[in-house]
C-alpha cells in the first residue's frame, strides 16, 4: 500500500528501513522524506513505523537466529545399540 503519494512511499518500503536498522522516525524521514511534503500521510507513516518496529526481533534475538548449531556427536559402542 502506498503510505506517501508525494514521495511514492509504501508499507514495504518502511517496514525494509527497520530491517535494514532504522531506529526512529526522524531517520526514517531524512532516509525516505516520508512526510515530508504536505504531511497528510504523517500519522499512517508513523503507525507503519510503529508496527513494524513492533514486529522487528531483538538484536539478542536477530543474533540468536543466525549462530550455527552445533550438534556433539558422541561414539557408542556396538554392545551399547544391542542392549
């Protein structure tokens, strides 16, 4: 959905600037100029924002998500699979 028809911002288009670490409004403003012309479409921006941040994970939990798994393998004798 287009959010700013000034600029021709949309949703996806906010909710990429907080993935890519967008921190605050005033950011996203100086990096889109959403809602910077005749301001009309300041408060969905800003709700868009507001929702994607909501939605966004913790660093603690983006850092999480992307560590490997490390599985430990450990030797069984073949009496221990017969019993």
């Amino acid at each position: 959905m287009i959010v700013c028809v000034c600029h021709r911002v949309s949703d996806r288009d906010i909710e990429r600037e907080v993935r890519h670490g967008c921190a605050s409004f005033d950011e996203l403003q100086d990096e889109l100029r959403v809602g910077t012309a005749c301001g009309s479409c300041t408060d969905c921006a800003r709700d868009t924002f507001d929702v994607a941040r909501a939605c966004r994970p913790t660093a603690a939990e983006a850092r999480a998500a992307n560590v490997p798994r490390v599985i430990s393998i450990v030797p069984v004798a073949p009496a221990q699979l017969a019993a």
